[in-house]
C-alpha cells in the first residue's frame, strides 16, 4: 500500500472503531463503562490496576497482594502476566502519568479506559485484517470490508466486555494466517515464526483454539489452492515444522511458566453429559456468539462466486464453523475439552469476512436471475430462523432491522450490476452501517440491558459495594500502624473475592481461574477450610478458625457494624469507622518460624484438620521429612457422646430427607464438653445433594453460613467433604432446605486454643530477624539459630523459589502443606528467597538460541 493509503486505513479503521464504540461511549459519558459486572468488576480491573502498579515499580514476577501469594508469569499469565497488548498500554498509561497528563491510576480509570484501549485495539484488528485479506485477493476496499464484519462482530464486544484481554485474540489469528500464506505464495517463514512466538507468549488458551484453526486453514489450503504457484506440500511442511518449533521456543519464556500454572491448578474436571446437537442461539437475528451478516447469506447463493478459490475457501471454512456452533462437543473441544463454551466462534467471523472480501469484487460476473434467486433463498432463511426462534418478538424494531437490512443490501446489489460504481459504493457503506447497527443494538440488548453492564456504574464503583471511601480509610489507617513485614486483613465487600487488590491491601481471598494448587488442596482436604461459598477457581478467609489466621498472618478481620458473627477466638476490637469495625488478632505468630518439632505429612495423613493445625502450632509440618516429635497431636472425636435428632424430616443410614421448607439435625454436646474450657466446636460431616437436578442451597450450622452449589454447576468443587468451626453452644443444628441429602461421617472436636496462646507467647518471647520484602525477593537476617530443624514463612511455595542460606544454595521445601521453608542450621544467619517463573532461566536461554536460529533463516532466505 501507499503512504497516502497507509494513511487513509488508519483514519477510516480508527472512526469506524469509534463508531462500533458509540453506545458504549455514550454510556460512559454517563458514568457506565465498558467492563461487565461480574467478572470485569472482580478480575480484570483489578487485575490490571495491580500489575500496573508492579510493572511500574519493576516488580515483574511475585504479586504478595494477589490472595496468599502469586507468581506473575504462572498464576496471572492467563490474564495479563504476559500480555502483549496490556504491556503497550502500560506504557502508554505510564507515559501519561508522568507528563501529569492523567492522575496516578486506581479501578476507577481501569474501567473507564477500557473503552479507548479497546477503539485503539479494535483500529488495530481491522488494519492487520484489511492487510491480511489484501494479500489475498488484492483489493483494499472489499478487503477492508471483511475486516470489518471481523473486528467489529458481536463476539469482540462480548469478549472485552466480560474478559477484555480476550480481545486480543482477534488481533494475533490474522498473523496466523498471514504467515501460512507467506510460506505458501513466497517461501517466507518469518511472518509464521513471528506470529507463532506472539501467540504463544501471549496467552495459552488462545494460543491453543488459534493454532488448531491455523492447522485447519492449511489443511483447507491444501484442497483449495489460490495461486497457480505454491509451494510444494512437501516443502511446506518444513517451513511449518521449523517455523512452529521456532516460535515455540521464542514464545516458550512465558508459555512454559503459564502452562505450568494451568496443570498445577486444582479444577474438577467436567463430568456432565453433553448433548450431541443444540440449538444455542439465533444466528442471523441475535445470537451472543455470532450473528452472520446479511450479505454473507446473499452471497452463499450465488454460485457463480464459487469459481473464486478465496471465496470457495472462505465459505467452505465458514459453513464448517457455522455447523459447529450446533455442536456442543465442538464448544468442549475448543475449550480443551471442558464445559462448552463458544469462545471459539469468532474464528467463524474471520472466515466470514473472508468470504465477503473475496465475493464483492464478483458481483459484476452475477446475473440478475441468479441474484433474485439467491435473493429468495435468502428470504426464505430469514423466514425460517423467524419461524423456528419462539423468543423473537415480531413487533420488535429489531427483528424488524435484520431483515430489512438484508433486503437493502440484496436491492443494492441489483443496482450495482445495473448502474455501477455509485451503487457499488452504497452496497459498501449499507454493509458496513448495517454491521455498525448491529453491534451498537447488541451493545444495548444483550451486553447493557440483558448483560448486567447497566450495573458498571460510577455510583456503584465508588459505593460500600466496591471502593468505599470509608473502608479504605480505615484499613489504611490499620496497616500504617502495623509495623509487620506482611499483616493480612480479611475483609470482602459485596462478595468480591478480589477486594484486597480493588482496595489495595494483602488480603485472604483471591479469584481466579488459574490459583497455586498446594493453596487449593490446603483449603480442599488439607484442613477443609469453608469458605462460605462453594465455587471453583476461589479461596478465601480461614472459616473463622483462629489458628489458620494466625499462621498466615491473618492479624486482622473487618465486619460491617451490626453483621459480627463467628468472630474468631482471640480477636477484639481494635479501630472503628462510623459503619466498619475492626477486630485484632491477640494471638499473632511471626512472620519467620523455626522449630525443630517435625511432623511428616504422611505422620497426619489420618488425623483430623483440628489435630493438624495443632502440630503446625506445636512444630512444623514437613512433606517428605522424618517425625522428630514425641507425640501427634491426637483430638477426641466426641460423636459417640452426643445425641442426634433430625428436625423437619427424617434421618437414617446417612441418608437426611428434609420435607419441611427447612430442616436438619440437632446434635447436643455432652454436658461434660459445656463444663471443659472449650472455647469452640469443629463440626466434620460429609454431604451430598443426592438430587442432581437440585439449585444451590444454603447450609446453616449454628450462625456459620455458606452455600453449595447443584451438581450441574459448571463451578462445583466435588468437595464434599465439610468442617465448620462454631463457638462452643449446648446444641448444633445443621439446616438446610427441603430436599434429600447424603449426610455422614458426622464428627465434633473441641479446641481450647491452648496451643495456639503457648505458641504466640513463646514466639513473641524469642528474638526475630529481621524481614525485608522486596519483590520477587524476602529476605531474613540476624536469625540466631541455635537448632537444627526447619525454617518457614506464611507465603505460599511454589516451582520457581529458590533459596540461600548464609549465601549457600538450599533446598526449598514445602511446609505446613502449602508454605515456604527450607532447612536450618545451628549458626545459620541470613535467608534469602527469590522467585522467578518456573524454567525462566532456561527459557530464556532457548528463546535466545531460537530468535539467533529465526533471524539466521530469515537473512538466508531474502539472499
């Protein structure tokens, strides 16, 4: 292209990103923005808020604020550990806020920005895909027609709406292709190297669905060529071979650490029955996934079009992805092999707009017969998918509009044969202001009204909900008076798991889909820590038990005023606002533990989670050690003493049926345990809904609450096995609603934190080092230490820690089922751990060879 067209791609591509935009920049001026409620809200502001303020503090590898503890590049890189695009907008973000152009950015600015980093992004996309479909057919305008019923489709505004970096996949799949043709038509392997090396550093995921399109579309290149010469079949299979293990080994710095991330991560696997065939969603009037622009559906039936290879290519690709958009399995497939899940279908609009850029400048060939019969079979698709769509309202303006569109553009195309390039230039712009209309009417239907964006409100962000103002305050004013190294809040506000990072303090929960596997099966099975909430991909608090907050660190809980239940043994009340109270840990531990009381997992395999929390206050629990204490700790299981009645149904065998609106048991304690000094009962029981049909029901045990999910939940744990702590009472009731339940295994422990009150006194008693944290590097001097046994802190361990003890390399070991630690000397003065990604180094060292290796075979083939 020349300068001038150069030129002219940009300004057209930028203000029709901007016109794509219009509802969404219209909301905006009305304090509504541009990321969904959900998971926007919970995980990709804060997300970006966060990293930004580490990469720009050039902390790139360890975030402490992320719940417990995170690798960047393992447990974010799904998100934006290593995205690509999201490192341009940090600079350019950075940039601004040094020429004090913008304010130091917080949530707020995240989401309002996200509608112009998503116009940048989107002129982006139709740039590269006009450049793309050019290559193929030589046509700029039609060219750039495809490029936008591809940049602009319905999939995109859903994607960055609710998952905004999963925009980006839109910009990385033309690049694909791209570098398939120029190895096909020019023997030129470095748009592939390069495109496959973006890929794969950039996200995984879409990696994945990206690459196994790429190797469908050379598949379909091998039974549809478009020039008269190719590359041989041969010859192109090295190129792909050596340009894929290239970008393999250049992308492999951040794809091996990420995929790391993903395989240590704990999720059920999906074990529910997937249907065959499903009719999900309207294509031609409203689907959420994809909606097939009229004039596709014209040019399907013009057969004279299928004597252009492009087009037959294209259309043959397109109707393959349009068939599996029915197809459930095709869904699980793209989703590697999980729940089905459509994210896959804007490959469809590529394709799509392929087909179009390749069929517009064939028109002329077309007859006027031919197109009044591709113009009936169109009506009669239109028709059909009306008839068969109950949920279509027909007074509605919009089930109106698309087919009125298509009709305009069928008329046009019969006066473009007829009177030329003036009515070749208004089919043009109709197909291009049909598809602007379309997406803007999604916007508002599916994404604003039906889609929750209404509630992304400026009000909301700045409410009790979110980011109050009151909160912060207080929890700032807590944190700057603690001179800990790391003191741990518990605060949650309107559910969100991510509020630490929302507000800006380390917390005890996180969201994610991707979250350190030793932390999970700590709050799974280690100890069955209830987190008030069944879902996957969460954790948060300790369940009120007063001994897990103590070893993480756990020094402080905040409660709305008036909603102070379960408060855990040992916390009192510290600092209040006019709403917010917040109590205090009186029992803390510090932040570095040594012991020489030893306790093997293996030791504790059969012992309940009370009896191991007491060892990790008497000692350490070491995996794969050898047992140097005396005795296990050892907890009576007091069920046999206790009376049990069911309430509201019946209860056999384990089996609970409740048919009242609420129902359970009722388990009296032994007046011996109301006489002991118990402070509280831990409660143990398995429970299953055996409905499987059956919604999400809450379970009450005394004033503890929290929530189980249906057995059809795609975000169920499959962990059934529960232990609640509750304050020591005459009675326990367990209530549920009416339903059938699976109830065993009942067990009830009591703890009269003696071990926890001995452990604080006597490790405030003894000297402690001192702690530095420093991104990805804690550091510990002055320790004294005049044993040999173990050493451990309250951060999570994970592949990528590496430690040195008095400048000495040691071996980094797993303590207390998910913390840090290492063996200790007697003598031993300093500790130095340091994080990098898991297999950074040598990553690194291959993506150096692979990039000297590319750029070697690159120079090589322009000689």
């Amino acid at each position: 292209m020349t300068k001038k067209q150069t030129l002219l791609l940009i300004g057209v591509s930028l203000a029709t990103a901007i016109l794509a935009h219009a509802f969404f920049l219209y909301q905006w001026t009305q304090g509504v923005y541009m990321a969904g409620p959900d998971d926007g809200l919970s995980q990709m502001v804060p997300f970006r808020e966060m990293l930004y303020d580490q990469f720009t503090s050039g902390n790139f590898f360890y975030v402490y604020e992320f719940g417990l503890g995170a690798g960047t590049y393992s447990q974010l890189a799904y998100y934006y550990g290593i995205n690509i695009f999201f490192f341009f907008t940090v600079a350019a973000v950075f940039l601004l806020e040094s020429l004090s152009i913008i304010g130091e950015p917080d949530v707020l600015f995240w989401a309002q920005a996200t509608v112009f980093f998503s116009i940048a992004r989107m002129t982006l996309i139709l740039m590269v895909s006009t450049y793309v479909f050019r290559y193929l057919n030589g046509r700029i305008l039609p060219s750039f027609i495809g490029a936008v019923l591809y940049g602009t489709s319905t999939m995109y505004f859903r994607h960055v709406t609710y998952w905004e970096f999963f925009g980006d996949a839109f910009l990385w799949l033309p690049l694909l292709i791209l570098g398939v043709e120029k190895i096909i038509r020019e023997q030129k392997p470095g748009w592939l190297i390069a495109a496959t090396a973006i890929s794969f550093f950039d996200n995984f995921y879409f990696a994945y669905i990206n690459g196994i399109f790429t190797g469908i579309y050379i598949l379909a290149r091998w039974i549809f060529p478009l020039v008269s010469k190719e590359t041989p079949k041969r010859k192109q299979l090295k190129y792909y071979i050596g340009s894929l293990l290239l970008g393999l080994g250049i992308g492999s710095v951040g794809l091996v650490p990420a995929v790391w991330g993903f395989l240590q991560n704990i999720r059920p696997p999906f074990d529910q029955e997937i249907a065959l065939v499903s009719s999900t969603s309207n294509i031609l009037y409203d689907s959420p996934y994809l909606v097939i622009p009229a004039v596709f559906v014209l040019l399907l039936g013009l057969l004279p079009l299928y004597k252009q290879p492009q087009f037959k290519l294209f259309t043959a690709l397109s109707l393959l992805l349009i068939v599996l958009h029915f197809i459930p399995w095709a869904a699980s497939f793209f989703n590697g092999l999980s729940a089905p899940q459509n994210r896959y279908e804007y490959l469809a609009s590529f394709t799509i707009g392929g087909a179009v850029a390749a069929g517009l400048p064939a028109l002329k060939k077309v007859t006027q017969r031919q197109i009044t019969l591709a113009g009936i079979g169109m009506a009669a698709f239109y028709v059909v998918f009306h008839l068969i769509d109950s949920s279509l309202e027909i007074a509605s303006l919009w089930t109106a509009f698309v087919p009125a569109a298509a009709g305009l553009t069928l008329l046009l195309v019969f006066l473009n044969i007829k009177n030329g390039k003036m009515a070749g230039y208004g089919l043009l712009a109709v197909i291009v202001l049909s598809q602007l209309v379309i997406t803007n009417q999604y916007q508002y239907d599916k994404l604003y009204v039906h889609g929750g964006l209404k509630d992304t409100a400026k009000d909301y962000m700045l409410s009790e909900n979110y980011l109050a103002d009151e909160q912060q305050e207080l929890i700032d004013e807590v944190l700057r008076a603690d001179p800990s190294p790391l003191s741990r809040l518990t605060w949650k506000a309107d559910g969100r798991y991510n509020t630490p990072l929302i507000q800006g303090f380390p917390g005890t929960s996180a969201y994610s889909s991707i979250l350190n596997g030793h932390v999970l099966n700590y709050y799974y099975h280690d100890l069955e820590i209830d987190m008030k909430r069944e879902s996957a991909s969460r954790y948060s608090g300790f369940g009120d038990r007063a001994n897990l907050h103590s070893l993480w660190q756990g020094k402080y809980v905040m409660y709305k005023k008036g909603e102070e239940a379960n408060i855990p043994y040992g916390f009192e009340a510290y600092k209040e606002s006019e709403n917010y109270i917040v109590y205090e840990n009186s029992n803390p531990l510090p932040f570095v533990r040594i012991s020489d009381q030893i306790y093997s997992e293996d030791a504790l395999e059969d012992s309940h989670p009370i009896s191991r929390e007491q060892a990790m206050l008497n000692g350490l629990v070491v995996k794969n050690a050898t047992t140097t204490a005396e005795q296990i700790p050892e907890n009576e299981n007091l069920m046999d003493k206790a009376t049990i009645k069911s309430v509201g149904g019946s209860y056999s065998d384990g089996r609970l049926v409740i048919n009242k609106k609420e129902g359970g048991l009722d388990i009296s304690l032994p007046q011996s345990v109301l006489e002991s000094d118990a402070e509280d009962v831990y409660v143990s029981f398995y429970l299953f809904n055996n409905v499987e049909e059956a919604p999400l029901f809450a379970l009450r045990v005394n004033d503890f609450w929290t929530t189980r999910k249906s057995r059809e939940s795609f975000y169920k744990t499959n962990v059934n096995d529960i232990t609640i702590r509750v304050p020591k009472e005459e009675k326990i009731s367990i209530r549920m609603r009416e339903g059938d339940y699976t109830l065993k295994d009942l067990e009830i422990y009591t703890a009269d934190y003696q071990g926890l009150e001995q452990a604080s006194k006597r490790e405030r008693t003894n000297q402690q080092p001192d702690v530095t944290l420093d991104g990805n590097r804690i550091s510990m001097d002055d320790l004294h230490t005049t044993t040999e046994g173990y050493l451990s802190i309250p951060v999570p361990y994970e592949k990528g820690w590496q430690v040195k003890v008095d400048g000495e390399k040691r071996e980094v070991e797993q303590v207390n089922y998910a913390m840090l630690g290492t063996a200790i000397q007697p003598g031993d003065e300093t500790v130095e751990f340091t994080y990098l990604p898991p297999y950074f180094k040598i990553t690194l060292i291959i993506a150096g060879i692979s990039l000297l290796v590319s750029v070697i075979w690159i120079r090589k083939k322009r000689k």
